[in-house]
C-alpha cells in the first residue's frame, strides 16, 4: 500500500514540501496537492476515506475557505478530463 507521504513525495520531490504547503496556505488535511497557485487548489483529500482509503479530488479555495469534491475518486477525474479544444 502506498502512504499519503509516499504520494506527496512523488509529486513534490519531497513530502515535507507538500504538508509546508499545507499549512502556509491554511488547507485541510490529509490532503495531497497536485496544482495550485496559492489561492485555488486541485488535490487528493483524505479528510473523509483515511489514510487507507480512496481520496476524493477536489479543489480547494484559499480565499473562501471552502472545498468542491470534483470526482469521487482519482479514476473518475481522470476519465472526466476533456480536451481543452471544445472550449476555445
């Protein structure tokens, strides 16, 4: 099984950066950062399944202080990304 900081490890090159970035913009946690800007947040969150569990993918807004679950799980995000043609 793959640990929380196993993955923010991969991402970041080192988990401590990951959780650093965490608590500098005052995010939830367990969550695993994928992109942000500082302000709007894409990341794995663990707060709901565990450690153990299948993270949720969501966004978070800094500013606001909120969330928005985009997918269920990292599977279904990816499944629902589209081509950015349609959108020009």
């Amino acid at each position: 099984m793959v640990t929380i900081d196993e993955v923010m490890e991969s991402f970041w090159g080192d988990s401590d950066y990951g959780a650093y970035l965490v608590r500098e913009w005052g995010l939830p946690a367990p969550i695993v950062l994928l992109d942000g800007d500082g302000h709007y947040w894409v990341g794995l969150d663990y707060r709901e399944c565990g450690p153990a569990g299948e993270p949720s993918v969501a966004v978070f807004d800094t500013d606001r202080e909120s969330s928005v679950i985009l997918a269920a799980d990292f599977e279904t995000f990816l499944r629902g990304l589209t081509a950015a043609e349609p959108f020009e």
